[in-house]
C-alpha cells in the first residue's frame, strides 16, 4: 500500500515532454510510480481536471530571516513553491561572528528592505555563527525545501573584520576565505553568492565589491572543487556592464568547470537593444562551452511606496533617501516641511531624467491615511497635480504631509512589462526563469506569485511557452542548473515534492497588504490562484481547503 | 566577444592613474574615461569619498553606436 496516491490528473512530469493522464504514487517521501493506475493508498488525491506537476523551485530567494520565523515562508508554499534558494546576493546568515550581527542585519534589511522589528523579533542566532549550526537549526523546523547560498560579503566579514569594507584581501586572507567556503559547501552551502552593487546603511559599498578578482577567481575555484554555482547581481541597469559581467562569469565557469547565474535581467521598451546586446554575449558565452545563466523574473516592475521609509523608490532620490533615514517620525515630517523645496525639486527632477520615465506625475495614489483623502486613491498625481494647479512634487509632497507621511504610491509598470517580448526571453532555452527576491523588498511589491504569473500571462496569455515547457523552466531546469539532485522530475526515486493545479486559472492573485510579520507595518503579498495542493518530500502541506497544514515540516536542506 | 573593452580597477585607483595606464598618450584621457563610464563618476553622490574599487569595472572605449531603431 502507498502512502498517498494522487489519482486521474494530467502528468505533467517537468522533462518538457507532453502531459499525460494517469496516477502518481508516493512513498517515504519518494515519488514510487508515474502514471497507469497505481493501487491502495493510506491517502488518495483526486486529481482529475488538473495538472500533476513537480513542486516549483524559486532560485533566488531572500528568505533567511523569515524562515527563522515562518517554517512556511508564507506565502511561497501556496504558490506551489517546494524548494527556495536563499542566501542570495552575498547575504547569509552564517558564517557571522556574534559581534558582527548588528552590523549585518542592518546591511541585510537595508538590501532586502525587511522591517527591523520583524527582522530583530524573528532571527535568533540560535545557531551561533557557523553555517552548519544554521542549517541544523532549520531542519526539522521548515515545511518547503532549502538549498541555501553563502554570502561572499559575510565570508570576508567573516576573515577581515571591519576591514572588510576597506581593502582588498592580503592572500593569506583569500586562503582563509576559500577555507571558510569549503566548510560551508561541505556543511550544505549550494555555492557562493555575490555582489557587485549593494551598498550598506552609511552608503559604503558592502564588503563583495571590496574583492578584487583574484579573491573571486580563488573562492570559484573552490566551487570548482565540489562542482557549486556561484551567483551575483550585477549592474542589471547597464546592459555593457552586463555583457562584462557575462564574459567575466563565462571565464570563472571555463576556467573552473563551474555553473554561474546573474540576476536580474530586466527588459525595457526605453531601452529595447539592451537584452539583444546581453543575450549575444550569454550565446557566445555558450558557445565557448561557459554555463552563464542569466535570471529573468516573470512579474512588470512596481514599486509601492511611502515618503516614510526607505524603499528602491527613493532611491532615485538622494535627498528623500536621506530623510527617509530619520528614525524618529516627527523629526522626519519636520525635516520635509524644513527642507521642502529641495525635496519638492528633485521629485520633479525624476521626469526630466531619460530612460524608464519616472517622473512623478505616473505615481498613483495607492491608500490614504485620512477618510478626507479617499477619493484620491487610484488617481494619478499628474491628473490630480492638474486639478491643483501645482507641480507633481509639490502635490506629492502636500498629500504625504498632510497625512503624516503615511500615504501609499504605488508605480507601476516601471519595465519589463512588454509580455510579448518578455514572454519569448522567458521561451529562450538559455535564460533561467528566477529574480522573484522572495522574502524580500517587503514594503516595495509583492515577491509572490511570479510562478502562477508564468502561467496565466506567458502560457495563456501570450502562449510564448507551452504548458510543459514552463512546467520544466521552474522545476527540472533550476534543479539541474542548481544541482539540486533527485528533485524538479516526477520520476521513481525522486523527492516526491508535487504541485497540483488547474492549468485554466492559475495565477498569482492581486496584490494585497498584510500584517502578518511581526511589529508594526504592512508587507505587501499574493495569495494563489488555481492551485489545488502542495506536497513537500511526500508530506501534504497546503491544500486550498484546509490551508496550511499545522505541524507539516517535511522540508529538507536540499544539498544534504 | 565583449562589446567594450574595460579593466578591472586596482586599488587606490583614480581615473587619472587609469588614464595613464591604459590610454597612455592620448589627450584629455581622463575626462575620456570619466565620461565613458558614468556609472562610476555618479558614486560620489552617495558614496561619500570611496573611490573606485577592486571589482569595478571601468571602461576604456567609448560606446558603441546604438543601433537603429
């Protein structure tokens, strides 16, 4: 007798190879038997109408410290998701000395944008400071998978201290660091992330950009030893700096037999040759025999924000950044008010900048703090600048005093919302469908639902890739790219990590605010559309009649 | 295959001791290299005096022409 047969649904097994109707059988966690009529089981799942699918894996993912609080990663598992990468874009948790925590979690929170008091009421440091004591804390203790990345900016914290952030490292330091790397690969680490972007709460480059080339060649070099992928963000806003950042992955990857990723690779109508430029030096790149991955992301930009708090909006802005890093609220409304025409003149500022049009008269008034101001939600600040005869600064400016600073803007459709275009680099067989940043950026957009998005927009939607094909970009492909051995395929032998769905109404669902993280604030978040049930290494764990199961912690650190 | 030539910067490193390195004899090199590399020149605004780093990459040929639409 199997422990769980899932009955009559169409097999769509993540090969990329046509469905077919039949049964799936599950037992010890392992999928048992593929399709024909399997026999009695403690449990059966009635899947007729829907799609039998291999559990969704996101690749990069920030859920580091939500996951200390939430073994569910809300609400990633509803989406279908089984496996998360997190750990991305030199930020991990561990290896940290205790005296660095204050230090890193500011750096973290500032970068995934992730409110202080969730991020202080949910991470623990249980552990203590080394990578395996991380994962020991997790297991048992988390209900989808895990294949987590160590940070290269933590590593060198890690080796130099605050010289981190200084100087490049002397080669007994680079030794020390590729030691340290090897512990953490051995521990469970899926490769090494990195950053050639970030910058920390007093604007100083993190740590990774310290590195010189030799030290990235060094620590690729050990990836090499024990065949693991290094990731990084790059200068995605730039397409030539992103071919050089390509060439340079292509050598590390020829140079150490190794599998590279770069995220994200947004597309623009503004700047429309940028991807066709990338995606030249990704196919040379290829066939020089280098595996460089370029990350694309299914979702359009949108960046919600308030004039309150530090968000990617606001980074376009240097002096409304500045004010927005006022701890103390009434201190923040009074430096606006004080300093109000130099903050109203770079607001303005944003339409006459070339590129993606961020001028603020495209803001839209998301929720209003005040019961007066209702009527303003939905409208454009354009439109209503208009009807005040007043700049778009001065009417943004004027609405958030009023309110305290408390009034959601939202942007939409900032790039990579051409679903035709999108949809056939989605298609292209050499592009890996990631950058959802899961876990973070918080209070900016929701990072849920970029799977069911895939469906609803680019299968059905624009029809740019079959049903087996997308099946196959978010389950077979990130689990070969990722070495993620025996997972993303229903076969014999394989985790039995499932999704069940309805292929005619999947999709990611509005966005919406919640106060489900701990302290004050909203998050922004997605719940699923058209999914039917989630299975984690064979254990039911969501089920759109019951929700969340209590208790389920079926899930594993994938590299163990 | 790269579309622009670049280097990696070294540490210390200034767009005049680039110039002189890799645009040895050419008039006006710095400016050159500070306009072609935009990304770079535009740190000092929240960067607070840190120069160019190891893991930089800075470009020492202009851009190519953009294609026609």
């Amino acid at each position: 007798m199997f422990d769980l047969v899932i009955r009559n649904g169409l097999i769509v097994d993540g090969s990329g190879l046509p469905g077919r109707r039949g049964d799936v059988a599950i037992s010890d966690g392992k999928v048992v038997s593929v399709g024909g009529r399997a026999g009695e089981a403690r449990r059966e799942i009635d899947a007729t109408g829907n799609v039998v699918a291999p559990g969704f894996i996101d690749p990069h993912t920030h859920y580091d410290a939500q996951l200390c609080f939430d073994p569910y990663a809300f609400p990633a598992i509803e989406h279908g998701v089984t496996t998360v990468v997190p750990g991305n874009c030199s930020l991990s948790l561990a290896p940290l000395r205790a005296e660095q925590r204050v230090a890193f979690s500011s750096m973290f929170r500032l970068i995934e944008e992730m409110p202080e008091a969730a991020f202080d009421a949910g991470v623990d440091w249980r552990w203590g400071e080394d990578f395996g004591g991380m994962l020991d804390a997790l297991t048992g203790n988390i209900a989808l998978n895990v294949a987590p990345l160590v940070g290269h900016s933590v590593l060198r914290m890690y080796v130099m201290g605050d010289a981190a952030q200084e100087r490049p490292a002397t080669p007994e330091e680079i030794t020390a660091m590729a030691d340290l790397l090897r512990v953490c690969l051995d521990a469970g680490a899926v490769g090494l992330s990195t950053s050639f972007v970030d910058i920390d709460e007093t604007y100083r480059p993190v740590p990774s950009r310290w590195a010189s080339p030799d030290e990235l060649d060094a620590l690729a070099a050990v990836l090499g030893e024990r065949d693991r992928v290094l990731q990084i963000v790059h200068e995605f806003f730039d397409a030539d700096l992103t071919v050089a950042r390509v060439e340079q992955l292509a050598e590390l990857s020829l140079r150490h037999g190794i599998t590279t990723t770069l995220s994200p690779l947004f597309h623009s109508d503004a700047n429309h040759h940028a991807v066709t430029k990338v995606m030249a030096a990704v196919e040379a790149a290829r066939a020089s025999g280098a595996a460089v991955w370029p990350q694309v992301q299914t979702r359009p930009i949108d960046i919600s924000f308030t004039l309150d708090q530090r968000s990617l909006m606001l980074l376009t802005m240097p002096s409304w950044w500045k004010v927005a890093s006022i701890r103390d609220r009434d201190e923040k409304l009074a430096a606006v008010i004080e300093q109000r025409q130099a903050l109203v003149d770079e607001m303005n500022s944003l339409a006459r900048r070339p590129g993606a049009g961020l001028g603020a008269g495209g803001f839209v008034v998301r929720d209003v703090v005040h019961e007066r101001n209702r009527d303003l939600i939905g409208r454009n600040i354009d439109d209503i600048a208009r009807e005040r005869g007043a700049s778009h600064g001065d009417t943004v400016v004027d609405l958030a005093v009023d309110e305290g600073l408390g009034t959601w803007f939202i942007r939409e459709s900032i790039g990579h919302n051409n679903s035709e275009v999108v949809g056939e680099l989605l298609a292209n067989p050499l592009v890996h469908v990631g950058a959802s940043d899961g876990g973070a950026h918080v209070g900016s957009f929701s990072t849920f639902g970029d799977t069911g998005f895939l469906f609803s927009e680019f299968v059905r939607g624009t029809k740019s890739l079959s049903l087996e094909a997308a099946v196959k970009k978010i389950t077979l492909d990130p689990a070969t790219i990722w070495g993620l051995q025996g997972r993303g395929l229903l076969a014999p032998g394989y985790a039995a990590d499932v999704v069940v769905f309805d292929a005619d109404r999947i999709g990611r669902g509005p966005e919406v605010a919640s106060d489900d993280f701990p302290g004050e604030g909203i998050r922004w978040i997605r719940r699923q559309e058209g999914i039917d049930t989630v299975i984690v290494n064979g254990e039911i764990t969501w089920t759109a009649d019951d929700g969340y199961i209590a208790g389920a912690r079926a899930g594993a650190i994938a590299t163990r | 295959m790269s579309a622009r030539r670049y280097v990696f910067a070294q540490m210390g490193d200034d767009f005049a001791a680039i110039a002189a390195r890799e645009l040895p004899g050419v008039d006006g090199a710095e400016q050159q290299l500070l306009a072609w590399n935009l990304h770079l020149a535009a740190r000092a605004g929240l960067g607070r005096g840190v120069g160019l780093l190891p893991s930089d990459i800075v470009f020492t040929e202009p851009p190519p022409a953009r294609p026609a639409a």
